[in-house]
C-alpha cells in the first residue's frame, strides 16, 4: 500500500518501478475508477515513456487492448484475466470502485504477482485489513512543493446567506473550483455566477476543463467529478454545504488537494461554507493538519 497526500506525486512515484518491469519484459497494468483519469493519465506516461506503448481502455476507447502499460477503468477488468505482472490499483477508495465487490474480485483477478494499491485516503475497512494481513505500507507526507497542504477554513452561514458569501470571496483570487453536493445546485450555482459547470451529466467535459484551464480567471461549478486525478494550476476551492451527505471526509480531504499543486503555485485558499456541524468536515480538517505536522512540524 502506498499512501501519500493529494499532490505528493504518486504517479512519479511508481515510474521507476514500471521501467524496471518493463525491462523485465513484465506486463504492467494501471487500473483506476474513473475514466476521465484514466485518459489524462494516459497522456501524461506516454510523453515520459516514449520509448513504450501505452494505450488507455474506458468506455469510448476499447478497440485496442494490448500494450506494453495499460491503463484502464476498474469497470473493464473483466477484460484482462491473469493478464499482468504488476498491477497498479489507483484511487482505491474512489466511486464506483470503493464498496463494489463484484468489481474488487474482477481486479483480484487480474495480476499474478504484484497489486501496488494508492491513495491519499485509504477507507478504515482496508486500513485494518492492511494491518491485519500485514501488507508493506509506505507513507509519504510531504508534497515536491515542500509546502504544507492548504487547510481549509470553515465558515459557517445559514444556506440563504451563502450565495452572498460566495460573492464576497470570489474577487479574493482569479481562478476558482466550486464544488456543491447536486446536479441541481450545479445548474443554478452556474447559472447565478455566469461561469461553467461540470457534472457527470455534462457534455464535452473535456472541452469544458479545458476552457478553464485556459483562462487566466475563471470560475468553474462542478460536483465531486473533479474531486480527484486533475491538476490545474494556480487554483482555488470553494465548497458549498460542505456539510452536505454527498461530501465525504475522503472527498473533502481530495478536494482540499486541488489546491497548492504546482511548483509555481504551491498555495491557495480552500473554503468550506456549511450551515451546520460535520464531523465529515472537522475529520478532514485534523487529518490534513495532522498529515502537515508529521511532515512540517506545524
């Protein structure tokens, strides 16, 4: 198990390992829950890896299913039978992965010597197996920035007043992230700040985070679809009814991580905006400080 904080670079992390099983002449294969992950990660190891053929396998890109790195959605597992050498299992406490046994077996069943499981936020229920059967764990607490990870500040409001606090923040910084619990309050969050939204719903995602990377200052509404796996430089998060069911303390804690990520850009400003207590928030407000005073002191 290899449990390092949003931003510590998990991916560069496991370069050297996929070189050398290559080499090898080991199959390697790279399962994660999400499929806009998958493809940009895709991107991303083919420009390091020239050298290798490395494909992605999710719903629209299954005509080719053989490579030398795979990367593919825990959804197409059922493709690749005893098919690696290594696999590397992304995101293990990410939707739809987390909880879903019959998908858990379809990925047990798709390695024959190695499973590297990552996360910044390993569930207590794998956690306690980890220790149980004794796995190796290996912990990284300290981002390349070699800044702390950007606490989140908690204001409370009742809900009618956070479009006004919304308001008030939003001329603080350039480029924002606004992540509310529904589809429907995505709409008409959007719809009031005149910006984008994203949810799963959504059409040309692609084309809509682009759009917001591009820009110099821009506001993008999203829901938990882009709580986890993207980087964007330079930006800030906003959470509203942080409190809400929907917001776990592992999906604040990734969401927090949005934040800081770049060399250039190694801090930011992170807002929950709740109307009332959550143990989901405060949990993941002591667990990000805690990660900070393990690495930093502080």
């Amino acid at each position: 198990m290899f449990e390092a904080v949003c931003g510590a670079g998990k991916t560069e992390c496991v370069l050297e390992l996929i070189i050398d099983r290559l080499n090898k002449k080991q199959k390697v294969g790279w399962a994660i829950p999400r499929r806009q992950v998958v493809l940009e990660l895709c991107d991303r190891l083919q420009k390091v890896l020239p050298q290798c053929k490395v494909i992605a396998v999710c719903e629209g890109h299954t005509d080719e299913l053989s490579a030398d790195l795979v990367l593919f959605t825990t959804h197409q597992a059922f493709r690749y039978p005893k098919s690696f050498d290594v696999l590397i299992l992304d995101e293990v406490d990410a939707f739809p992965y987390r909880g879903n046994a019959l998908l858990e077996h379809l990925i047990s069943q798709t390695y024959t010597h190695q499973c590297i499981m990552m996360s910044a936020t390993i569930p207590s229920a794998l956690r306690q197996r980890m220790e149980t059967e004794q796995w190796t764990h290996i912990t990284c607490y300290e981002r390349p920035t070699r800044q702390p990870l950007m606490v989140p500040e908690l204001i409370r409001t009742f809900k009618m007043l956070m479009p006004l606090k919304t308001f008030d923040l939003l001329p603080t910084e350039k480029k924002w992230l606004i992540f509310v619990p529904t589809h429907a309050m995505a709409k008409w969050v959007s719809a009031l700040l005149r910006c984008d939204s994203l949810t799963s719903k959504s059409k040309d995602k692609e084309s809509i985070i682009q759009r917001f990377i591009l820009k110099d200052k821009a506001i993008l509404v999203c829901t938990t679809i882009l709580e986890r796996g993207v980087t964007f430089n330079n930006v800030h998060v906003m959470v509203l009814m942080a409190h809400h069911h929907v917001f776990s303390e592992s999906s604040l804690t990734q969401i927090a991580g949005r934040v800081g990520r770049s060399i250039q850009y190694p801090t930011g400003k992170v807002v929950f905006i709740s109307s009332q207590d959550s143990e989901e928030v405060n949990a993941c407000i002591r667990n990000i400080q805690n990660a900070n005073t393990i690495a930093y002191g502080v």
